[in-house]
C-alpha cells in the first residue's frame, strides 16, 4: 500500500510517465525482508555486491528460478541475465544437475573421505582440456586464486605478484590491492585490514600497455612469482585484451621465470569447455576455476602441469587443505552440468548472443546512443560510452554509471534483471530462448529511450 503511495509521488515528481517510464513493481516484500536482513548481516547481505547500492531501490529476494526466469518475494517474474553472476549456463534448476544432486543426496552430504565423484568430475575435466594435467578441488573462486597463488610462490621461490588494475580475483589479502600512484608502483590494500606489507608483495599495473609491465620486471627483476590475469577480464566491464598482448604476457613470464596464471573463474567453461586458455589457444602456468564448475554449488578448483601440481600437499610442501573440498554434492552438479556442456551447447549459445549483441548495436547505432556493446561468446555488457574499445578500467568513466542504474530500473519495471552494477557484465544462458531474447531487447530498446530522454 505504502508503496503503491510512494510510486504514485515519486512518478508524479518525475513528470508522470510520459517520459516512458514505467510505474515501479512492488517490493513490497522484498523491502521488509530487507530490512530484517540489516539487522542479521552487515548491510543486509552476505556479498557486498548483491547490496543494490549503485541502482535503486532495495534488493530482490529471490524466491525460485527456472530455465531464464526468476520470482521474488512479491512474486515479480524477470528473465535473468545475473544468472548467479555466472554459474548458470545452463539456466536455473536445469533438470539433469537437479537429478544428479538429488541422487547424490540420497547418499549422505559429505564424508572429508575421497569419493568416486571427485574422480568422475576430475576426469571429464582433464581428458577435455588440453592445457591442464591435474586438478584439485576447492570450495569457491578466491579459494582457487589464494592457493594459485601460494602454489606459484612455491613453486618459483619468489614473492611478488603481478595484478591488473580492473581484474578481480577474489577477496584474498594478496589480491585486494588497487594500484598506487604511478605506473609501476607496490600496490596500495584495497580494503581495511589488509596489512601494507601484504599489499607491498603485489604490484598492480594497468591492463593492454606493454611498457608497465616491462617496467614492472625490470624494477622487480629475480622477484616476481608470477603475472595473474582474468581469462577475458569481466568483473569491472568487460575488458578485452588483444590476442598479441596476451601472447606477450606469455612471452615475458617465461623469460623472466615467472609463472602465468589465467584466473578463469568467469570463462572456464563459458567461452568455450577449455576456456579462454583455448579461446588465445595460450598454454598458462596455472588456470583457476570457479563459478560454473559448480553447476550453481560451491565449488572452485585450481589445475597446472603435473610438475608444478606435485608441489601441492600431500605430494609437496605447499599446504592447501579445505574440509568439505571435493563434496559430493557439489561434484554431483558440476558432472552434470559439465557434462552437458561437453555434449555441445557453445555454439548455439553464442550465435544466439551475438544476434542479440548485433541487435542491440544496430538499435543504439540507429539512434545514435553514446553507448557500446561488448561482447565475447555468451557474456556481454552495455557501456554507457562512445569509445570502441575499451580495454583498460581507467577508460571507464564513473559518471556514465548514472545512466546504467537509470537502465537498472526500466529493466526491472519491465522485467528484466541485470546484474545491480554498470561495471558487471551480463551473461546469457542455454535456457535463453530467441523469444526471450526479442522481449528482452524491446525493453532494453524501451529503457535506453528513457535513459536518453
Ligand atoms: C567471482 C570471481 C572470483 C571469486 O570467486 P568466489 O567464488 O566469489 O570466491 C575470482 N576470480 C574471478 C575472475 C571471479 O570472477
């Protein structure tokens, strides 16, 4: 009621509707779960980014999905582009990884012994990557990048590392630092009580320049562990890096013997089944999994040469441990999600999201919007922009956020959900069907004109 109130006001503020907008959706429900939440976790959430803070409103509280859809608490239906942040390629409560954890259950949920179903998803993992020889099962990406990590320190005997400005890998110490002032520079903590001296280890330089990174090796020559770079970096926009740059990367690593590692938490198994490794068909040292390994469970996982794996506990002195690793229930989703993305689901999905992608480059060309759409196989984003590429995060601007959250809104109004932040990509799952497509390309036709109105 109160709501209904309020949206009343807040249109009527606005000039009614005539500017295109839509009335507000009730959230009702969602409001007053929230507000319970506040008083259970630090500003209602157990991740900062599921807050709602850089779009209106307050966050859904998500009831139930199925194939592309999701419901709220007030019963509001959206076609889901979050899709998890990614785990749900194959859509929501996909019928084969349901049946697959429903089995498992039957069997008790975890023993912290070995079961056959970390065999049975190691397998299917290994004898279709060509850029891997052993694997170890963790319980969530950071997990997987922390122990990446340590395992190349160990490995190489030294302690630096090198990140990218805009990548994100995770919220452990090493990796929650931003750049500091200068091109190659330690790196200043990214977060409170991340101790300097920590931070001191990591150098953060910017995506696509060749020079930093030179820089970065001369100045810390003999020291650096390793160079740690997102697959396709997507969790600050999507920043596409060149074919020949990432070659290079490669290239310096090796000659300076540091290690390369591809944090494909995002693009393992969404590219393509061997990930962005295959997609620049680039060998790294080190590759870490996240996300949609685990059919939508908590599941990470970290893989190298059988050297470099042999450095691992038991078999090395590099100690890495987790007590419900390898759970079954969890290895139950990821086989049978994996195992229907083997089967060939890539090629549809992606032609299905470039049409969409070119669809909407045609509508904002059309219409001369100042805005892009990047794109790589099913992940795409909309940035408010007019550069054609965008390949480095000090080429986004903040302001043009305002108008992603403008959009945020319309989209929701019209039911389409999106990921709360103009920094986060979308993804588009196999339950996406090109009906589901043309409606969500209409409201984000409809949405754009009020952006731009
Ligand atoms: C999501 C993500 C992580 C962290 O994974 P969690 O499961 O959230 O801990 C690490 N690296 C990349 C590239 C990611 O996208």
């Amino acid at each position: 009621m109160i709501d209904s109130i309020k949206k009343m006001f807040s249109s009527s503020e606005s000039g009614g509707y005539n500017d295109g907008s839509k009335p507000d959706i009730s959230r009702e429900k969602s409001t007053q779960l929230y507000e319970k939440a506040k008083q259970y976790f630090p500003g209602g959430v157990n991740s900062p980014v599921r807050a709602f803070k850089s779009v209106h409103g307050a966050p859904l509280f998500i009831e139930k999905g199925d194939g592309c859809r999701i419901w709220d608490a007030d019963g509001n239906e959206f076609i889901d582009f979050c899709c998890s942040w990614g785990p749900l390629i194959l859509g929501h409560n996909h019928e084969k990884v349901r049946e697959s954890v429903t089995e498992a259950l039957q069997n008790g949920l975890s023993f912290g012994a070995p079961t056959v179903l970390e065999n049975e998803l190691a397998e299917l993992i290994l004898q279709n990557n060509r850029y891997l020889e052993k694997i170890r099962f963790v319980s969530s990406g950071t997990e997987a990048v922390m122990s990446a990590i340590r395992l190349a320190r160990g490995y190489t005997k030294k302690d630096k590392i090198i990140k990218f400005e805009g990548c994100y890998h995770g919220h452990s110490d090493s990796l929650l630092v931003k750049a500091g002032s200068g091109l190659v520079t330690f790196g200043e903590t990214s977060s409170a009580g991340v101790p300097k001296s920590f931070a001191d280890e990591t150098i953060v330089i910017p995506l696509n320049d060749k020079d930093a990174i030179e820089d970065a090796f001369g100045q810390f020559k003999d020291q650096v562990a390793a160079v740690i770079i997102e697959g396709i970096p997507a969790n600050n926009g999507l920043l596409i890096q060149e074919q020949e740059y990432v070659e290079y990367l490669r290239k310096i690593t090796t000659e300076n013997n540091a290690l390369l590692i591809f944090d494909e938490v995002i693009t393992g198994f969404r590219l393509g089944f061997e990930g962005a490794a295959a997609y620049y068909d680039i060998q790294p040292d080190i590759i870490t999994y996240g996300k949609i390994i685990g059919g939508g469970m908590p599941v990470g996982a970290y893989g190298a040469s059988s050297d470099i794996m042999s450095y691992i506990s038991p078999d090395g002195g590099v100690y890495q441990a987790g007590t419900l690793s390898g759970n079954p229930i969890a290895m139950a989703a990821g086989i049978a999600q994996l195992t229907v993305l083997k089967n060939g689901v890539y090629k549809s999905l992606n032609s299905k999201t470039k049409d969409f992608v070119e669809a909407l480059r045609r509508f904002v060309a059309a219409k001369n919007y100042k805005v892009k759409i990047f794109s790589v196989g099913s992940i795409f984003w909309i940035a408010f922009t007019d550069q054609e590429q965008i390949r480095a995060a000090s080429d986004i601007d903040p302001a043009s956020m305002e108008k992603y959250k403008v959009m945020h809104r319309e989209l929701l109004n019209r039911g389409i959900y999106f990921g709360p932040s103009g920094y986060e990509v979308g993804f588009v799952s196999s339950a996406h069907t090109k009906t589901d497509l043309e409606k969500t390309k209409r409201a984000i036709f409809e949405s754009l004109e009020v952006v731009f109105r």
